[in-house]
C-alpha cells in the first residue's frame, strides 16, 4: 500500500486518458524519485492552465487579447479557415499546408439553433478584413455537415469563395485528430461548396 499522498497523485494521473494504474505508479514514483523543485514546478504548470482567455478576434486560445495566429501579420488575413473549437486549429497548424487565419464557431448548430455561436463576429469580419475564402473545417460529422451548410447559405449575398475540407477524411471523423497528411491533401484539394 502506497502513503495516502502517492495514491491521491496516482489516482488523479489514472483518470487522465491512455494513464492506467501502473503508468500513473511509475510517474508518480518518477517525480517523488526527482528534486522537489520539479514538482513545484509541475504543479505550477498545472494551476495554470485554465489561466487562459479567449482571442477577441478569431475565439482561439490566447494568453493576451489576441492569439498567436491573429497577432502574425504575415499571414494572410482574407483567407478564413471555419473549425468548431480551438483544438481544431492544432491539427491543421501541424500540417504546415495553412497561412491564413481562423474563426472558431465555439460549437455546433444546434437543431437550427445558432445563437451560441459567433456567427456575428464572423460576419463583421468577412466585411471588415474583405475575406475572399471562407474554408469551412467543421467535422465530418452530420452536425459538421448541417452546420457548414448554414453558413454558407448565410454568406450566398457576400462576394466570398465558400469552399470546405475534401472527405479524404472519414465521414464522423473529427477535424482533431486527423493525421497531417490526411490534412495536408483535405486542404490542398478543398473544393468548392
Ligand atoms: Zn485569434
């Protein structure tokens, strides 16, 4: 029987996902085995995490006003890439097939419901920034799907190129977790919507 502390440490790494019992006993055992200050450390890490806000513009990640890819002046602003939520950006950043800049609808239409999202900010900014393409990356799944079929019905009056992912990527497939090949040739041969 691990001392109370270990097991409390072991129990919060064991539901942590791909963690099981064993792994969370060596890391814990790895870090105790280590110089206090690396757990101080660690722990600072972790309390800091949520110590994040979201970017007034493009509603990615940020830790100031704007995100990273908004504060980059060399990529192209009239180039819009569409993703549900700010991990979709991740991915597709990876894949290095990407230069302009983004807007996270935070969700899916829901039912025909699309008060929650920032549909309006994204309408300003096709005027603001004169977007030319609108390249909806939302998932491949049905509300994926209804969703970038509701934006571009909402843009039909706006003078901008609406294209959206290939389907290289499978049908339930979320944006996420797809490989950087698999995002490389979605973007490349993005089509026309
Ligand atoms: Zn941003």
């Amino acid at each position: 029987m691990y001392p109370k502390k270990f097991q409390n440490l072991i129990d919060q790494f064991s539901s942590l996902p791909s963690i099981g019992p064993k792994l969370a006993e060596r890391l814990v055992l790895s870090l105790y085995k280590k110089e206090s200050e690396v757990s101080v450390q660690f722990a600072r890490a972790l309390s800091e995490l949520h110590n994040i806000t979201t970017c007034s513009r493009c509603y990615n990640i940020a830790e100031d006003e704007l995100c990273a890819i908004c504060r980059d002046d060399s990529r192209d602003r009239t180039t819009l890439c569409i993703v549900e939520e700010p991990l979709d950006i991740i991915p597709i950043e990876r894949s290095r097939s990407y230069t302009g800049n983004y807007h996270v609808l935070l969700g899916t239409l829901k039912g025909t419901d699309a008060g929650h999202l920032t549909i309006p900010a994204l309408l300003t900014r096709i005027d603001t920034d004169n977007v030319q393409e609108v390249i909806l990356a939302t998932n491949f799944t049905t509300e994926g799907d209804v969703t970038a079929l509701y934006i571009k019905n909402l843009l039909t009056d706006k003078n901008v190129r609406i294209t959206r992912l290939v389907r290289g990527l499978a049908t339930g497939s979320d944006i996420e977790y797809a490989d950087d090949l698999t995002l490389q040739s979605a973007l490349t041969n993005r089509t026309q919507m």
